[in-house]
C-alpha cells in the first residue's frame, strides 16, 4: 500500500525546522538537554519537565510498528500507524511500499520521505 | 445508604427523532431542553444555570441562551467531545454546591445524519492550529482509524478477539430490540459482526456505533429542589474528569483516561466496582467498551474480552447489564456524541423507567462513563456515579 498523499501541514515558528530538515531529506527529533529525553510530536518546551532547554537533533530513522490499521473506507486504503522510534517516542504515520496483509505490530520499518501533494515531504516509514 | 450529595438528576429527556431534515440543531437543543423540563416537573423560568458542548451553535453557550432566552446566573460550556455531558453534571453540582445555581439544564443536540456528516470515515477537520494537527492530519488519521488502532494493539498485547468485541454489540442487540426508537433494533450474533465488512482493521461495520440526528437535555438541582417534585430522587455521588493524550511520545493507546476519572468518582462515591447494579458505557465502537470496563475496574486490565463474552452484559443473563437503551450500537449517537444519552439512561435505570424487559432488578446505584474525543490520540473521560435514594 502507499502513502495518504495528502498535502504537508501548515508550518509554524517553533517546528518549521523539521520541515525544513525534511526538505533535505533530514529526520529530526526534538529532544530536552535538561531531562535528556527526546519526545513527540516536536515542541519547545518540553512536555517531561517544562525546560525551555530543547533543540533538535539527527534521528536514525529506525523503529518498530507499534499499532497499526489498514483504512478501508477511503478512495485508496491506506496503512495508518503508530511507529516507536528507536530513540524511544512513538509517532503516527503511515506504512508504504508494503503488502498489509503482511504487517505485524513490532515489525521493524524504516522512514522514508516522500513529496506530499503540496509542501515538503512526509515521514512515512516501509518494512526494514 | 445515605449518602450526602450536592445535587440530584431531577429531569432526563431523549428526544425521539433519529433523523431530523425539517429541523434546525438550535430548535432540537430548545426541543430536548422543554422535553427535560416538563420531565423534572420544572419551568424555563426555574434555570439559572446553562451547560453545553462543542454542538451547541454559536460561541460556547451565548447564541444558545439568547435563542432559548434564559436569564442566568451561571454557564459552562467545557468541551471534552462526546463525554462532556457527563462532565457537564459533575460541573453542574459543584457549582450548585457553591451556591452559582439552583437549576441546571444541559444540552445536546444535532443532525449528523441529516447533514451527510459521516465524520467517522471522513479526515476529521481539526484546527490546523492546534498543535497536534501537523504531525498526524497528513496521514489520513479518522475516527474509525484510530479506535482500529487501539484494538490492534489490545489484541497484541492481551490476546482480545474480534469474537469477543463482538459480544459487545450482540449484548446492545438484545437490548435495542425493546427499544422502538432505536436505529437497529434487530438482534444480532457474533457471526454477523465478524462477517459484516472489515472498515479499518480489526473493527469491522457492525463494531461501530450509528450516525443519527437528535439529542437530549438533563436538569440538575440542588437538594431542596428535588424533594419538592414528583420524580424520583437520584443523586449524584461521584464524580471524575480526566485527560489522557500521547504523553509526549510514551503512547500507551490500550488505557484511556477512564482509568484516572474512574479511580476518582468511586473515591468520591465510597463504592466500588463489584456494588455497581447497572453501567451506561460509551460505545463509539466496542473497542470503547472493552477498554473502559477494563480501566473502571469491572475486571482486571487485559481481561475485558473474557468478561464480556458470552453474555455477560446483557440485561437479566450477565453480571454488568449495560446500555439497556441499545447505547451507542445500536439506538442513538446524536451529534456523533454519546455522553448525554449514557446519563439519561443510567437515570431511566435508577428511576425504574427502562424497558421492562431490560430494567434491573432493585437497580439502587448506576455508573455512567463517557470518552470524547479519540482514544487513539487524546481524549476526556467523564465518570458518574448516582445513587437512588
């Protein structure tokens, strides 16, 4: 199955880094330098410990499928999903370039960007 | 038991309609409201006190209070999606308790159905503005999307069926078929449902609850008041509100809030799950249901599945009989939020006003739990605990 294709979300001030580190084929995570752990979805403060103190960093772009449901009632079905990144928090996306039938929660995918309908690219993660 | 309270349920109306092309939302809001008030035995004039949610027209409560002309000391317009009308009578009692109002009415109204508004399969149309929209709305998140990805996971992580959710819509089934104005009033068995379409996996058609017009309104007042109608008095002795989200990336989509609000109102309540006679559990999809039973304590996490298999929640055959009305799946979701109705018919329960064929035997205490919102992602859950005394 393959992505949405929808177009990318409007940016904002505090997060149009990622999109722009998106546009370079960059996946990046913000993470708290006074806590030490990184979080999801991107925000400024962060959601632990309420330091100010975050800024982004360089992703590995690995992780495992943590649910997952395979839209039916859509134009084209789609794999909707929530995917633990290796470096700890869970984010929703959709699986591409895969045989749903063949998904499990825990299979190991990879991120991938691909150009959105408008905007830049999305992460979206396929099979390992 | 006496059990001191606040506040008492004097007045509980379902406006009948299902479908409602030649009505307006604002005309069904005012109908429920009348239709609540004769019920308490109460006039327009007696409300000084006015809650409603994100279905009421207009900002908050002012273009409802101007359209149904109320002169008002208090108004809460808390909006926690389809729960917040649970919540709404837990506000309503504090503030009662505080001396901001003697007569609370409630609201709900609307016509989904009539408006084509299938929201269910449709993206939903968040603010682009709140903050979560970016990081999922490109992906197509729906609200059947989402509930499927919470039982996947609860399948994974318990070993939960698609033959035992399905026990759940069998049990609304049953109920729904004394029910002459619910949607789907023929009775249905596990077959059906896991033979009925597959719409976002696991969750099948028959998983999910229906898109009808209508509505409904609840009066709330203060002790003294309630003695002095003709109803029987049902009070509230417990009550919960909490939030639960994506804990900033530790997504754990296998517990809903109702964890949290339930732990509260039984606090509150001095009771416990094992004394509850009958539950009014919302039922957006019967993953809903397993995941709240599971979180109020009704069983233990991860057991939900043998707990309502076999008929457990049916009326005169199991343990917790729920949704006598035919809740969510089978009877009425109006406004595509099912909060109110959970109430109302927890009220009918306690008053002994269900469907003979489906009333509790000396039903004495009642919960009602709502979610609004998306268990997937963030999400209010309401607990109500009330009591005939």
């Amino acid at each position: 199955m393959s992505e949405t294709k929808n177009p990318a979300p409007p940016t904002n001030p505090e997060t149009e880094m990622f999109w722009k580190a998106a546009s370079e084929g960059r996946f990046i995570l913000r993470k708290c330098t006074a806590c030490g752990k990184p979080h999801w979805y991107p925000r400024a403060i962060c959601p632990f410990c309420f330091s100010d103190k975050t800024e982004w960093q360089d992703a590995s772009g690995r992780g495992t499928i943590y649910s997952y449901s395979v839209t039916r009632r859509a134009a084209e079905p789609y794999v909707i999903a929530y995917v633990t990144l290796e470096e700890g928090p869970t984010m929703m996306t959709n699986i591409v370039d895969c045989d749903s039938k063949k998904l499990a929660i825990g299979q190991k995918v990879r991120l991938v960007f691909k150009p959105a309908a408008a905007g830049p690219p999305l992460p979206y993660f396929r099979p390992a | 038991m006496t059990r001191k309270a606040s506040a008492y349920i004097a007045g509980a109306f379902e406006h009948p309609t299902r479908k409602a092309p030649d009505k307006s939302v604002a005309q069904l809001h005012a109908e429920v409201a009348i239709g609540a008030l004769e019920d308490a035995g109460l006039t327009k004039h007696d409300v000084d006190g006015y809650f409603c949610a994100g279905d009421a027209p207009g900002t908050g409560p002012l273009s409802m209070v101007d359209y149904m002309n109320l002169r008002l000391r208090h108004v809460d317009s808390t909006n926690i999606g389809g729960s917040s009308y649970l919540l709404h009578v837990a506000h309503a009692a504090e503030a009662i308790a505080a001396g901001k109002c003697d007569v609370a009415l409630i609201t709900l109204a609307g016509r989904p159905r009539s408006q084509g508004a299938e929201r269910g399969i449709a993206p939903r149309r968040d603010n682009p503005v709140q903050p979560d929209f970016e990081w999922e709305h490109a992906f197509g998140l729906t609200t059947l999307n989402t509930y499927g990805m919470c039982a996947m996971r609860h399948m994974y992580e318990f070993g939960t069926t698609s033959e035992q959710l399905a026990w759940i819509k069998v049990a609304a089934s049953h109920h729904a078929q004394h029910n002459p104005n619910a949607m789907l009033r023929n009775v249905v068995t596990v077959e059906d449902v896991i033979n009925s379409p597959m719409v976002a996996d696991p969750l099948h058609r028959l998983d999910s609850c229906v898109v009808s017009d209508g509505g409904g309104a609840l009066i709330v007042v203060k002790p003294e008041i309630a003695r002095s109608l003709k109803r029987p008095l049902i009070k509230i002795i417990g009550t919960g509100e909490a939030v639960r989200g994506q804990l900033g990336g530790a997504v754990d989509i296998t517990t809903s809030a109702a964890v949290w609000s339930g732990a509260t109102a039984f606090a509150e309540a001095g009771v416990t799950a094992a004394d509850i006679k009958y539950a009014s559990i919302y039922d957006s999809f019967t993953i809903t249901v397993l995941m709240q039973i599971e979180d109020l304590g009704f069983c233990e996490k991860g057991r939900g599945g043998e707990f309502v298999s076999g008929g457990n929640l049916i009326a005169g055959v199991g343990r917790l009989p729920f949704n006598t009305d035919g809740g969510g799946l089978c009877n009425n979701h109006p406004a595509n939020r099912g909060g109110m109705t959970k109430a109302i018919e927890a009220v009918r329960q306690l008053r002994g006003e269900a469907h003979p064929a489906v009333q509790v035997k000396n039903c004495a205490l009642a919960l009602a739990n709502g979610i609004g919102g998306q268990l997937g992602t963030r999400h209010g859950s309401a607990t109500l605990i009330l009591e005939r005394e």
